[in-house]
C-alpha cells in the first residue's frame, strides 16, 4: 500500500544508517591516505631518480636498494649488522631507561633529592653524549660496551625529567584521598605515584627510544667496526650509495615499528585513559 | 542534649600566614557535634569551611586549639572524606575505588569483598564494578566516591560539596540516595555545601559561618521527620520561612565582605 508521499525517507534508522556508512567510508579513506602516503613517496623517488630528474647517483632508486638489500642479506653480512645494532640498542635503552625510571621517581617523591639532583641534570643534558664519544672509547673499548653507554647516557636524560615531572604533576587530589584513607608510603607509591606519573613516564621513554636510534647510527660511524651505523658510514667512502641507503632505510624501519610497539604497550598499560 | 557527643572543637583557629597578607581562615571555632548528627555547614565561598573540613579530615594542621573525635570502635578508621568530582582515581576501577581505603588498611580479602559490594549494590555501580571512571557521568563518580566512604565505615563522614558539580536532576537523586544510605548506617556526618536547600533537607542542624575571619554566627535546627524528600521541603511553609532566614543571613554576610574590600 505504497502512497506517493511516503517516497521522502521516513525511517531514522535509514537515515542514521546511511550517515553512519558515509563515516566509515570516510574513514577508510583516512586509513588508505596513511597507507598511501610512503608508498607514493617511494614511487616518486624512484620515477624521478630513473626519469634523470634526480642524479641517479646520489638517489638511485628504490628498486635498486632494494636490490642490493638482498643481496647483503644472501652474503650473510647483513644480519650481523643488524644484529649487532639491535642489540646495542636494546643494552643501551635498558640501561638508560631504568636508571632514569629511579632518579625521576627519587626525584619527584623527595623534594630534597630534587633539589640536589635537578641542577646536575639540567647542565649535563645539553653535553650531546657523542661529544663525549672518544672518552667513553678509551674507557669501555671499540666493541658493544661503548655503544650501549652512549646510547644509556642520551637516553637517561629525557626519561629521569619525564619521570620527574610526572609524579610531581599528579593532581593534588589524589594525594590527599591517600592521605584521608591511611595510605602507607609503599602503598603511596604503588596506588598513587607511580600509575598517576605512568602516562607522562611513558612519553619520556617514547622519546627515548627515538634517542637511541639516533644515537647507535652516529656512535657506530665514529667507532665501531660493526653494526648498521658502520655499514651506512663504510658503504659512504666507498660511495656505496645503494648501500648506505638500506642502512638509513633499515633505521628509518626500526625506528617506526619500536614506535608502534611501544604505543600499543602504552594503550596496554593506560587502560584507564 | 540528650545524646552524647561524637565531635568536640575547642578553640579552633587556623590562621594563613603570607608576607602581604596574612587571613585567619578560622577564629577561635567551638563546636559539640552529637553522635549520628548530620550537621551541614553553609556559608560564602571563602569563609573558611573548606578549611575546617580539611583539619578534622587531618589533612591540615590547626594553628591554634585542638578537636577530638570519639572512637567507638577498636581498629574502626575516624574519619573518611567524600570530595569533589576529582576525587575518584581515575587509573582504579570503580571497584578498586570503592575498596581503597579498605585496602589501604589491609583489610582481610574477605571482608573487603563483602563491604565493596555490599556498597556497590547500594548505589546502584555493581554493573559498572569494572569501568574506570573515565566512562562514567558525574553522578555515577560521586556514587564512587560516596560508596568509597561508606565501605571504610568510619566514625565520622566529611563531605566537601560532594554534589556541587552536578545538575539539578542529579543533585536531588544523590541528596536522596545519600540520605537512604545515612539512615541505615546513622553516621555522624559533617556536609559542607553552599546550597541553601541542600542543607535544609540533609541537616539536623544548619551551621552559617561568615567570612574572614570564619565564625559561626547561626545555628539552625531542622526538626522536619525523616525520611525527608525534597518535595516535602518544598511544601512546607516553614522551611520557606528558614530558607530566607539563612538567606537574608548569607546576603549580610556577602555585602558586609563585599564594603570591605570593595
């Protein structure tokens, strides 16, 4: 029993329906920009590196590097490096970040340690640790020891302020409901100090871990005889080029998926956010 | 009086020291509060009662004179606070909150159990016992943080304008609910609040405090038979009649403040 009039939509669930496919497909959209968005800068360079519009020979193009990615990976040489790599990072982020996790918590809970502490902090951080580099040789040698305390000293630095600056943001509040609810030191610290300064601790170590991909390319091109560092910076004087771009794209790699690991730790560990 | 008394202040003075300007937040502040009394401390924002409230709560240290609280109960906590929406730990569950301060007092498994959802079921949260705070409304975190204070069962409850971030809607559902709770457990409790309505249905009794320095100048007894809503309130001719006493009260005090410093 159809009526003219009734060909206006008269349903909301049609309506709300069609509104709601029009998002999702919105933001599919969204999504494939972001898959897009690499991969149209990949093809680029390499159309404008074989189109001559970019010397060959300081770009040579994706595909190539890709080429030649391969064939270091059948020489067998290329795992070592990027083992070798891996693990300094690793060693080196370890032992900056749970350094840095104490001295921040000592920090932010005890006025007195922040005091004595802060000045200290806030004059050795600007020293970059590469500076440093030739020192950190002579005493820990040419091998992996050097690496990873390079990487410990540039990483420590933003994780102790994060960590500092987290607890001591807390909101007032909710040391006092601690307080009012006869809260011990330890249970202080483990109900209050340490999940309310996690999310700001968090954001310490993600810039952290940015810090020690940085820090393992320059410390192994300076001395190393090992590593993606040394492979980007031999590959360099020989004019390897193709070379030394799978050492910065394997970096550029490493780089973005510590960051996607370390975000879904986060979501993992900030449920409450 | 005929019952005994649960709270006793003597000579309470809490005075701000700043190099400019010093205030004395409360002056010279006497006061019996009887056991199972509910006494609603009304006044001008500024005059000291959130102060009051914060030293019987221990979070503050008189400057000068002391109080003391009745302990009934052998290991029994003296005093919990309900405060403003902050209140609730956003990274706890609803249930943790509720349980806090129970297991901050280690508290056997057991019974902290039974007391958290004993209290979850009363305010209606035991569907929610698993929510972070983040996902509930306003009124729903206030049922946390009242719960959270009827679970430690303490001698004494301070409430610090528990329901001043809510709408109105909310507010007088809450007042009821925390009224049908208070009944069953007949605490002494000590509400601060600036809404004259508010302490006319949860009071038995209305203290005014003026401003700078923070006095007592009123006290107003509400003799309304429990259980109270606020439509009875509403209705009754007398209370019309308190509610512009206390006003016209406030209104002085504000104006008085007001030639002061103006």
């Amino acid at each position: 029993m159809k009526k003219e009039r009734t060909r206006i939509e008269h349903d909301p669930f049609a309506v709300e329906q069609r509104e709601w496919k029009q998002r999702q497909s919105k933001e599919r959209y969204k999504q494939l920009l972001t898959i897009i968005s690499p991969i149209f800068l990949l093809l680029l360079w390499e159309v404008m590196s074989r189109t001559g519009m970019m010397d060959i020979r300081f770009f040579p193009p994706p595909s190539a590097i890709l080429g030649s990615f391969y064939k270091m990976i059948a020489s067998g040489a290329m795992a070592d490096h990027i083992g070798v790599s891996l693990y300094r990072i690793f060693a080196g982020f370890l032992a900056g970040v749970i350094p840095g996790i104490i001295v921040g918590l000592l920090m932010g809970l005890y006025s007195p340690i922040r005091h004595f502490v802060q000045p200290i902090v806030m004059a050795l951080m600007p020293i970059p640790t590469l500076a440093l580099l030739p020192i950190i040789i002579i005493l820990f040698g040419i091998g992996d020891l050097s690496k990873v305390v390079t990487i410990a000293g540039s990483v420590f630095f933003p994780v102790v302020i994060n960590t500092a600056a987290g607890v001591l943001n807390i909101d007032r509040i909710y040391l006092d409901v601690a307080n009012n609810y006869g809260a011990g030191k330890v249970q202080f610290f483990f109900k209050i100090a340490l999940p309310g300064a996690l999310p700001v601790m968090l954001e310490g170590i993600q810039m952290g871990q940015a810090i020690a991909l940085l820090t393992i390319v320059a410390a192994e091109m300076m001395g190393a005889t090992s590593g993606i560092g040394y492979l980007i910076w031999t590959s360099y004087k020989a004019f390897l080029l193709k070379d030394m771009y799978v050492g910065l794209i394997l970096i550029s790699f490493f780089g973005y998926l510590f960051s996607l690991l370390l975000r879904s730790l986060q979501k993992k560990l900030l449920p409450w956010r | 009086m005929s019952k005994e008394s649960k709270i006793e202040i003597r000579n309470l003075t809490k005075a701000f020291y700043k190099k400019q300007a010093s205030v004395t937040a409360l002056d010279d502040i006497s006061l019996t509060i009887e056991d199972g009394e509910f006494v609603c401390i009304v006044g001008p924002s500024g005059c000291g009662k959130t102060t009051l409230l914060r030293i019987l709560a221990g979070l503050e240290q008189p400057s000068v004179g002391d109080f003391e609280i009745h302990s009934e109960m052998e290991g029994r906590p003296l005093q919990s606070m309900v405060f403003q929406e902050r209140g609730v730990i956003p990274w706890l569950t609803v249930k943790e909150n509720v349980a806090f301060g129970l297991k901050m007092r280690r508290m056997p498994k057991a019974h902290i159990k039974e007391r958290t959802d004993y209290y979850l079921k009363k305010t209606g949260l035991d569907r929610f016992s698993h929510l972070y705070p983040k996902e509930l409304s306003g009124g729903m975190k206030q049922r946390v943080s009242i719960a959270r204070a009827f679970a430690n069962d303490p001698e004494i409850l301070l409430m610090d304008e528990p329901f001043a971030a809510l709408d109105e809607q909310n507010k007088f559902i809450l007042q009821e609910e925390l009224l049908s709770i208070w009944a069953e457990t007949k605490k002494t409790v000590v509400f601060i609040t600036h809404s004259i309505d508010e302490a006319l249905l949860l009071g038995d009794r209305i203290l005014l405090m003026s401003a700078q320095p923070g006095k007592i100048i009123e006290q107003i007894h509400i003799d309304t038979p429990r259980p109270r809503t606020i439509e009875d309130i509403r209705k009754d001719p007398i209370m019309a009649g308190k509610f512009v006493d206390i006003w016209t009260h406030l209104q002085h005090e504000v104006q008085l403040s007001r030639k002061e410093y103006g």
